[in-house]
C-alpha cells in the first residue's frame, strides 16, 4: 500500500503530452500509473507503467487495479489518449470510426468510471479530459467531424460529470487544446498550422500541461472546458 503522496494515472502516456505530464506530476511529487499501449519501464519506483490499449475495458481494469495495488490511491486521472484522424466526412471509414469510438469514448468511459469510484472512497479527486478547440469552432482547413462527435462528447460528459459529483468532493474539467507542437506535425507544416491561431503559432507541449496543472490546483473550479488554443475559440 502507498503512503499519503498523492497518485495520477495519465492515459496516451508514452510520448508527447502524456509523457510530458508524468514528468510534471512527478515534479510535484505524485506517484504516477502510466498507460499507453506500448511502454518500457522508466526505472522510477514512483511511476507504475502499465501498458495496454485503453479501448480495452480490461485496459481500464488493470491499470486502477494495479494502481491501487501499488501506491493504494487514485487521486487524479488525466484523460489524455485520444485518436485524431482529419478527414473530409464522407472519406471516413468503418475502421476509422471504430478506432476514434474505441479510444477516444470508450477508452474515457471505462477508466473514468474505475477511477471515480475510487475517488468516492476518499471524497476526493480530479478528472480532466483534454479535448479540442474543433469542437466550439470548427475550420474548413481541418475537417474533423468524426473527432468533433467524439471529443464534443467529452467536453458534454465533463459537464455533467461535474455536477453529478460535485458534493462528493470530485472535480471534473477539461482542456481544449489547439494544434500543438508535437512529432505527429512535421516541421514542414509548423508555419501553417501555426497561422490556423490568432496569435499566430502552434501551442507547445508545455502550454497543456500548465493548463492542466493549473486546474489540478484550482479548488474551486470544476466543470471548466479550458481553451488553450492561442485564441482560435475566441473568433479570427
């Protein structure tokens, strides 16, 4: 069993923003469960590596399950495994839509239900989805209607997952992210994704995370969708 250190369990958390986030919450001296479907061990006792396809329910289980086990606590889960496929509507394809469906919702629901039912033994907790800025503005230069149904249903369910919870101590938010710098964008494309934004560049990695650890510390937030998106919600 853990001793009085908090926990985080952060999904999609092999490279990119999910490897950046075990690193912070580390920093702030969480003990980490990390999940992606293919990770290596880190060689930190304080970070639990579970690998697994997180559209799998069984995915879900073992990572609370373990999680538990070890550090025998979950106190905040970052849902930040997600599958983004741009493509115009009609081009989409059944494997497509399974793919984003399995990751992207059922991949939330499963360990998000896990989870807060941890969190209910404590009276405490922390959920945040990160999402996208698609979904309140959509653009013609990246059409992504399979992603908006998706990730619009998160931002929706954090909503309602946030009152639902409220009075028992679990705070439920969401970060909207932007097109951020990330090794899916090759540097090719930096310039015209970055001119997507008002402010006229591509968030970076660093940009979420700060976001994230912002609402993390917010007691008095909760149901919050935080665009963090260099103002593309804001209009253009």
């Amino acid at each position: 069993m853990g001793d009085e250190r908090k926990v985080a369990v952060v999904t999609g958390a092999s490279r990119g923003i999910g490897a950046a986030l075990a690193r912070a919450y580390r920093d702030r001296n969480y003990r980490v469960v990390a999940t992606a479907r293919s990770m290596e061990s880190s060689g930190d006792d304080d970070i639990l590596v579970v690998p697994g396809d997180i559209s799998d329910p069984k995915t879900a289980e073992r990572v609370i399950a373990t999680g538990v086990d070890r550090f025998g606590r979950i106190d905040t889960l970052i849902n930040n495994a997600g599958i983004f496929i741009s493509k115009p509507f009609n081009l989409y394809t059944e494997e497509d839509f399974m793919a984003v469906l399995g990751v992207n919702i059922a991949g939330f629901f499963h360990i998000t239900q896990l989870a807060a039912r941890e969190m209910e033994k404590k009276c405490r907790g922390h959920i945040v989805q990160v999402t996208t800025s698609l979904v309140a503005h959509p653009n013609t230069a990246v059409p992504a209607a399979l992603v908006a149904l998706t990730k619009g249903g998160l931002n929706a369910a954090t909503r309602s997952l946030a009152i639902e919870y409220a009075s028992r101590g679990i705070r439920v938010n969401a970060v909207s992210p932007g097109v951020i710098k990330t090794t899916i964008h090759p540097v090719q494309t930096h310039e015209a994704l970055g001119a997507l934004h008002p402010v006229g560049r591509m968030g970076e990695i660093a940009d979420v995370v700060e976001a994230i650890l912002y609402l993390e510390s917010a007691a008095f937030v909760t149901g919050e969708i935080l665009h963090v998106d260099g103002g593309q919600s804001a209009g253009h």
